[in-house]
C-alpha cells in the first residue's frame, strides 16, 4: 500500500496492510491528511485473510443452529458478519486468487 500526503502528493511509505496502523500511530499521523492506494493484490490479500478470519465464527453459529443451541452471535450480528463477508468476496480479484492458489 502506498501512503501519499494529500498536499504535496509525495509517496511517505509503501506498507503491507499490517504495517499501516503501526506507521500512523509511531509517526503521530492523522489519516485523514493522506491517502492509501491498495493494490488489487493487497485488496485480494487483506479480503481473504478476513474471510479466513471470519471462518470459525460463521461455523460457530451454524452448529449451533444445527444443535438447537442459543447461538453466541445474534440474527443480527449474523447478518451483518455475512454482508461483511460477501462485501470481501465480492471485491476480491479472481486473477489475484488464480495467481496464488493455482501456480
């Protein structure tokens, strides 16, 4: 990802998305004075890794379903986890995944 200040355009950094939060916070910076152009791979990367993340809690809640258990996440946070969820998918790049998982 690059950062690049809004008033004189000039590239700061290039960080993963990990780095990001840790650039602004040990520099003392406010996002809002910059701005952050993601690549698609970087889209793609930080899509799936949230979709990975995300895994166990969507399964969670189906077994508990499937169990007739009180679930531990309301219909609502259920909802709002799978448009979240469908938001990454949607915006992840099929080429980005070709390149990774098939070669």
């Amino acid at each position: 990802m690059k950062i690049l200040s809004k008033k004189t355009g000039e590239v700061m950094a290039t960080l993963s998305p990990r780095e990001l939060e840790i650039f602004f916070k040990e520099n003392g910076l406010n996002k809002d004075d910059y701005v952050i152009e993601e690549s698609s791979a970087d889209a793609t990367r930080r899509c799936l890794q949230f979709l990975e993340d995300t895994d166990w809690q969507i399964l969670r809640h189906r077994e508990q379903v499937e169990m007739n258990e009180e679930t531990s996440l309301t219909p609502e946070q259920y909802q709002t986890l799978l448009t979240e969820r469908k938001k990454a998918r949607d915006k992840v790049d099929p080429s980005d995944v070709r390149a990774k998982y098939l070669t």
